[in-house]
C-alpha cells in the first residue's frame, strides 16, 4: 500500500514534464530513476505474490500535470481487474488542489496520496481541507514525511516533527497513513501524557524503510502503536516485497507471524476494501 505508477506519456517523455516541476525533477530527472505504469506495477506484483496494491501519484505542481496524472489512475484501477487502488494526488498549497481532490474521488478513487512539501515543513493551513475532505468522504490520506534528522537524498524533506503533530492532532478524524515510518513520530507515544491518543487514527507505511531504519523500528512501531498500525508499503518500484520480508524476518524485528498477516495486508483492506 505505498506503489507509485506514472502515465506512459510521463514515462517515455520525463523530460518534457521537467520544467516548472522542481520536486519532480530533483527525483526523476536521471534518466535511471525507476518509474512504471499500471500494467508494469500488476507484473510486478504477479511475480511477487501482491495480490492489491495502493497506487499513487506525484504532487504536481501544474493543474494540467496533476489532471493527466489522476486520470490515468483511474483508468488504471478500472483496468486491473480490482488489483489496484487509486490514489490521487495534488499539490496542497495549490488554489485548484481541492477542487481537484473532489474531482478525482468522485471519478472513483480511493483516497489521496502520496501528498508531499519536498522543498519545505508542512504546510498545515493547505493540508487541513485536505484531510477535511478525506474525513468526511470516510478515505485515507497518505502524506509524505520523513525523519528530520540524517542522511540527505532525494526527496527528503525539511520537515518537522512538530508541525506533523500538529496536522495530526488538528485532524482526528481523518485516516492519516503516514509514510516512511511517521519520520520516527511513533517514538513519542513513549509519552505518558496526550501523543498515544492524538495518533490513535495514524497509521505507518514501511515505504522505504530498508534504506532508512534497523528491523528493530517495525517492532517498536507495533508495540508503541498496536499490530495493525503497520502497513507494508514498498514504494515501488524503488523497492520490491522480498527486500522487506528479509528485513521484517530479522531476528530483532518483533513481528510474529499474525502481526505480519496484518502488516502484509489485513490493516490495508480495512483501510480501503
């Protein structure tokens, strides 16, 4: 439940979508960067043994960027024999992205997804009617975030911790799936005061996570937050499941096997059936 797909015109072409679209540039202006369209990420899963996948988007600077985009999602989803979910995806601070939001979903897709600042901290005041449509339409949200600290790569944010939390407790309705492991934020349900409950409706996606944390994050993930508030995402295709499944194997994980059940897809189909 964390998959990226692209139009094919994006694929053939990334370099005509390049100007004005600085985020999308500094992750897939190399020519090597991965990118896959809905039939690409269906083999994929065939081969691995993924029986749904949640597909995303990218955020999008122009209107026109993130319409041709949605729309290929949909006609992605509608084209997959019920393999895939669709999420759209806008670029929050935009004055059309609700508009677009309310576009998308009504053409059929099942949250948003994968919204993201690359270039700046979160901007909360953009972000709320976001999380306001998806808590009233009963949808989630995945948002983009990432530890504040270490290693710099493409597409880490300068995001803090502070204003995730407040985009979170200002939104306990929605269903916010938080990738990339929160950024580390499950760590502060260690406080005996207020965190355990302002995350009560936060769930994490692995997405990325052999790059980034030691097996030992998933169990603290689990135990701190409760087994079905882990979901497997591969961020695919950066990653594929038999990498993740050596990391959630390892000694230290703490994942037994009816956690992983729901790690590997039972919390996402309660998410989006």
């Amino acid at each position: 439940m964390h998959t990226h797909i692209f139009p094919p015109e994006v694929i053939a072409d990334r370099g005509r979508f390049l100007d004005g679209e600085p985020a999308f540039a500094a992750i897939y202006a190399d020519p090597q960067a991965p990118m896959v369209d809905g039939p690409g990420l269906v083999r994929a899963m065939d081969a691995d043994g993924v029986d749904v996948s949640w597909a995303m988007g990218f955020p999008w600077v122009k209107r026109e960027n993130a319409r041709l985009h949605n729309d290929y999602l949909a006609q992605a989803v509608a084209g997959s024999g019920g393999r895939l979910r669709g999420m759209a995806c806008v670029r929050p601070p935009a004055d059309w992205a609700l508009a677009e939001a309310e576009r998308a979903l009504a053409a059929g897709l099942h949250g948003l997804g994968e919204l993201a600042f690359y270039d700046s901290d979160l901007d909360n005041q953009s972000l709320n009617p976001l999380c306001a449509l998806c808590a009233e339409a009963d949808k989630p949200l995945l948002l983009h975030t990432n530890e504040p600290v270490g290693h710099i790569y493409p597409g880490k944010a300068p995001m803090t911790l502070a204003a995730l939390y407040r985009l979170v407790k200002d939104n306990p309705r929605t269903k916010l799936v938080l990738a990339h492991m929160a950024g580390g934020l499950f760590f502060y349900a260690l406080l005996k005061k207020e965190v355990s409950a302002v995350l009560a409706n936060v769930w994490l996606d692995t997405a990325a996570s052999p790059f980034l944390y030691k097996p030992r994050a998933y169990g603290l993930a689990v135990e701190l937050l409760g087994a079905d508030k882990l979901l497997y995402g591969s961020d695919y295709p950066l990653l594929r499941l038999p990498r993740y499944k050596k990391e959630f194997s390892a000694p230290d994980s703490g994942l037994d096997d009816s956690t992983l059940a729901l790690v590997l897809g039972r919390s996402a189909s309660r998410l989006i059936a």
